[in-house]
C-alpha cells in the first residue's frame, strides 16, 4: 500500500518533511476548507494569496508526475475540514498511512495528534525542520534560563551556523547594529516601488471566489499583487536585496504618508508559506555585505529578523503554550474598536497605518509596533482581540508567529515574558519617526485638552493604572520618576481626560 501525503497551506515548499521521501504510488492531498479559512475573518488578500499558492503549488508537484488530491473550497463534496478530506480521499490514494508535517499552530498540531485513532490508520506527524531551531533546540536553550532574551538566542544561532562570523567573533566587532538603523526619514526620501506580479489565470479565479464567498472580510480582491509561486517569490527577494536592502537598516523604523511600503522586504508572507526558506534568504543576504554591495548595518538588521526573531518567537511560542495564549499580565480588557476595521478615526498615525492594513493585509514592523499596538497597549485592549486582529488582517500571519510578537512584544500580556519592558510610548515617538502628526487632527505637542494627541494622555495614563506592576522595572524607572515629579491636579486631569478618550472608542 502507499502514503497519503497531506500538504497544508503554510507548506508549500519541496523540502517540507512530509515530501522529502515521497515514493512512487504515493498521492499528495491538498485541501482549502472552510475550518481553516474562517477561524478568524482573514483578509482577502491574505485568502487569496493562500488559496491562489496552494493551486500553483499542486501544479509544480504534478508536473513532477506526482498524483495530486486537490480539494477547492467551491468543490460542492468538500467536507470543509482537514481530517474529513483526510477521511474522503484516502481510499481513492489506496492508501494505508498519512504522512503530515506538523502544522505551524497549536491547535491544529494537537488535533493531527488525534487523526490516526479517528481514522483507524496510520497517521505520521514529521517535525517541520524548515526551521534552524527545532522545538527540542529552543527548549535546550531556554531551560535553567532566568530570562528567555531574544538578543543571546540570536548570538548562539549566529555561532551555529556562522552568519556574519569571522575568526569565532561578530564581524566588525559588533553583535547587532541598531545604534545605525533608527533614522527618521529625511526630506525628499523617496523608497522604490515594491515587487508586483500581474494575476494569472489561476489567481484571478481564486479573486473571484474570495470576492463572493467573504463579501465580509477585511480588504478586496483589486490591486492583489503578490507572487504566488516560488519563482516570482524569489524574484522579489532578489528585487528587495539589490533595491531597498542598501538602505533598509537606516531607515527601517521610519514612516511616510503614502509610502506603506518604504525600504521593507515585503517576503513575510512568502517565506511563512514555504515558499522561500530561511537559509537562502540569510545566504543571499549576506553575500549581499560580502561582494560590498549592502551595508553591514543593513544586513546584520536584516539577518537578525530572519535567524534571530523569526526563531526565537517560534521558540516562545512552542516552549510556552497553550498557557501562553490565557496571560493577561496587565489585566487589559477593552473591547476592540471599530475603527481597527475601518480606518475611521481622526488619530492621522492610526488611520494611516490601519488603511495601509486595509488595502494590502500589510503594514511594516513599526506601523504593527509603534503606532497600532502601542494604542493597543495604552488603550488596554482586550489581548485575545487583538491577537485575533492581527492574526486575521495580514498575510504573513500565522499564530506561532503572530502571538509572540503581539501578545509579548506588544501588548506585554506575558508580563515580560519577551520583551524587558512594555514598548509604551507617547506621541513624541511617532512624530520622530514620522511625517504622519502632520495635518492630524490633534495636536502632538499639545499635552492636555481636547486637541492633545490621545497618545500622549493615554501613555501617562497607561503608567499610572499599572504601577503595580511596572514601577519596580529597571528599565521603566524615567518615566516612573518623571511621573513621581507631577502634581495631583495634573494627573487627575489626565485621567479624566483620558477616560473620555476611551470612552468613544
């Protein structure tokens, strides 16, 4: 008898596990399903950029001669969840086993677990080793730890696989170079236009079907221009490291109206997919610092998201559900706004970025950080709905990387977890590294009143409600003494002030 292979949607790369051994008469099953499709409200574009690589991806392996199973989402006999397709097809592969990489989420990785009592067959669940720390390495690592700090992990995974290394030591003597990668953008910066790939048949097919069958969801189908085949993946990755790569250190944290792109990679998305691996991308770049055609700021910056965050939140991620996903350190529970789905508010920063989420299911680093999760974490949001809008509104998201970043890094629901402090700022930070206070409705020099910019009322507010819990932070202890310094009349404004801010979200 021969395997049934199953492929899931963040799988779609030949070095996957579960193809790596694939034998003559064995079939590969892959399936769009509604359980997948509809857990949260996904963006369109994320939708149809999945949908779109899937179907690109079932015909590369075909064309190899392998026998594909393809389920569409419009196939009127999809059963509409993995294990049912699992359950359909098996008979048709004449098949005896399954064959399956663990999935990228808990959930879905615990509930294959109990596919082959359910089946009555054999079902085989192969590490995902993509990945350049397994589960088993980052446990390793983590343990007798007393603090899980991203910045060590990354020294070690940089001595393991000699990255930026010369004689044992960090080339140019430094382990990473943010001192260099936080300039505000200048006058006249113009970033060059991002990758874009015209839809073929097949994707405008799946544009059609996204368009009907989620009138609802975030987005629309017009403008999707994403590779979605590893070719074009590529292509972006080489357009990014020969374009914007020479300049993505420097200004990395900046921000421009009208330019959602700036000098970002854009190949989140691509890489989360299995469409390009984390080995060739840190190859490339590198050789990119070595032929002394990228900075050594801009290439360390850029390495380190790929060998150092990437791994590390998939690390915290594993190594700390299911319990992660409950903690609510700051006790934060304010319901999501509404403006989170429609752009619909006078705060310029906000409206910016969320729009730019809006139109592309995209928004770089510090659009998610600073400006839509730093209101996120002053406003006291609710962490599970903030976790599932993120999860829901960008095409790179998947939960063992959106829930780290998110829930550690932005909202500090771990309660330091991840970051050494909550990433609080004023609407001081967002001006520096923006042009967006520009023509806003409110005024970020403006402290208190009706026309003071919301962040800067909330970011003191934010300090005073949890004061419990942060005051005794080492790296909280300026804002805390800055705050000590303020009279009583000004803090109880603030609070009123800022409860009325709240108060018409």
């Amino acid at each position: 008898m021969a395997c049934l292979r199953v492929i899931l949607g963040d799988q779609l790369s030949d070095e996957i596990s579960s193809l790596r051994d694939i034998a003559s008469g064995d079939s590969v099953l892959m399936a769009e399903v509604m359980t997948e499709a509809s857990y949260v409200p996904h963006h369109k574009k994320k939708l149809i950029y999945v949908f779109s690589a899937m179907r690109h991806f079932a015909e590369t392996l075909r064309q190899r001669n392998i026998r594909v199973f393809y389920t569409r989402l419009d196939d009127p006999e999809n059963s509409h969840s993995l294990l049912g397709e699992i359950a359909r097809h098996i008979d048709k592969a004449e098949a005896d086993t399954v064959i399956v990489t663990n999935g990228g989420e808990y959930r879905l990785t615990e509930d294959m677990k109990t596919w082959g009592e359910k089946l009555r067959l054999a079902v085989e669940c192969r590490d995902d080793d993509r990945f350049l720390a397994s589960h088993d390495d980052f446990q390793q690592w983590a343990e007798g730890r007393k603090s899980l700090r991203m910045e060590y992990f990354y020294r070690d995974m940089r001595r393991r696989y000699d990255v930026l290394m010369e004689h044992g030591k960090p080339v140019g003597g430094e382990w990473n170079y943010d001192s260099e990668n936080r300039a505000p953008p200048k006058e006249g910066l113009s970033p060059p236009k991002p990758f874009a790939v015209a839809p073929d048949a097949i994707t405008t097919e799946v544009m059609a079907m996204v368009t009907e069958r989620f009138a609802n969801n975030m987005g629309d189908a017009d403008g999707f221009t994403y590779a979605v085949t590893r070719g074009d993946a590529l292509a972006a990755l080489d357009q990014f490291l020969t374009d914007r790569l020479p300049l993505f250190g420097t200004y990395q944290d900046a921000m421009i109206d009208n330019e959602p792109w700036m000098f970002h990679a854009h190949i989140g998305l691509y890489l989360n997919s299995g469409l390009l691996s984390p080995r060739e991308i840190i190859s490339k770049a590198q050789a990119q610092w070595q032929h002394g055609k990228a900075p050594l700021n801009a290439v360390e910056g850029f390495i380190r998201q790929i060998l150092g965050w990437r791994e590390y939140v998939r690390g915290i991620y594993w190594y700390r559900m299911p319990l992660y996903a409950q903690s609510n350190a700051l006790a934060a529970d304010r319901p999501l706004p509404d403006f989170f789905w429609t752009a619909d508010t006078k705060m310029r920063c906000l409206r910016i970025s969320i729009q730019n989420t809006i139109d592309h299911a995209y928004a770089h680093h510090i659009q998610r950080l600073m400006v839509i999760g730093n209101f996120s974490l002053l406003a006291g949001l609710d962490p599970a709905a903030v976790n599932a809008w993120y999860l829901a509104v960008y095409a790179d998201a998947y939960e063992w990387v959106e829930m780290p970043n998110v829930h550690g890094m932005t909202l500090y629901a771990d309660g330091g977890d991840l970051a050494s402090k909550p990433y609080a700022a004023s609407g001081a930070y967002i001006n520096r590294m923006s042009n967006y206070c520009k023509g806003c409705h409110y005024s970020v020099t403006s402290k208190l009143g009706k026309s003071a910019c919301p962040f800067n009322l909330l970011y003191w507010d934010f300090l005073m409600r949890n004061q419990d819990q942060l005051a005794g932070n080492p790296r909280m202890g300026m804002p805390y003494r800055n705050l000590a310094r303020m009279d009583a009349a000004r803090k109880d404004q603030i609070r009123l002030e800022s409860a009325e801010i709240l108060e018409t979200l």
